[in-house]
C-alpha cells in the first residue's frame, strides 16, 4: 500500500513536551485514519502520547483531547485522513 504525508502540530504543552516537537510531517499509510495516525506518533515518540491522545480502549480520542483536520474540530478517531492535510491535536480543559 502506498504512504501519504500529513503535517502533525501540537497544541498543548504536555503533547509537546510528549512528543518532543511543536510539528512535525509523518508518513501513514493511505487511507490511513486519526486513530492509526496516533499510534504512528506512539512508534516514533513512545506510549505515553497514545495514552494522551487515545482512551484506555485505543479506539476514540480521549475526553478532552481536541484534534483540528485543516481547521475542522473532530471527534471520532476513525476520520480518515488524506495526503497534505494538516492535524492538530490539543488538550482543552473543563470547567472554569
């Protein structure tokens, strides 16, 4: 199968201080999803970043981790995604 490349930022001081970079280009496969994006990140940059980003299940983003497909707010782990697009995840707070 074919790779694709998409741009991965990171918007919350933990995720960064996990993966050790603000951004970052990363090859998956196509037709590739947020979900397998993620563990991709956790080869690279260890499990401590899949458990921020993941639930215990490893199926669906965490509560309260927010993640940006070129600008648009997602919540299933299983959005595709696509050669040149842009991912930011981030780490949103509760409550005030």
């Amino acid at each position: 199968m074919s790779c694709i490349r998409v741009r991965v930022s990171y918007a919350s001081p933990l995720i960064r201080e996990l993966a050790g970079v603000e951004s970052e280009e990363v090859e998956v496969e196509r037709g590739s999803t947020l979900r397998e994006l993620v563990r991709r990140l956790a080869e690279v940059h260890g499990e401590r970043l899949l458990t921020a980003l993941l639930d215990d299940a490893g199926r669906e983003l965490r509560v309260g981790v927010l993640a940006l497909v070129n600008g648009v707010p997602v919540r299933s782990a299983g959005t595709g995604i696509e050669e040149g697009d842009e991912v930011v995840f981030a780490i949103v707070a509760d409550g005030g």
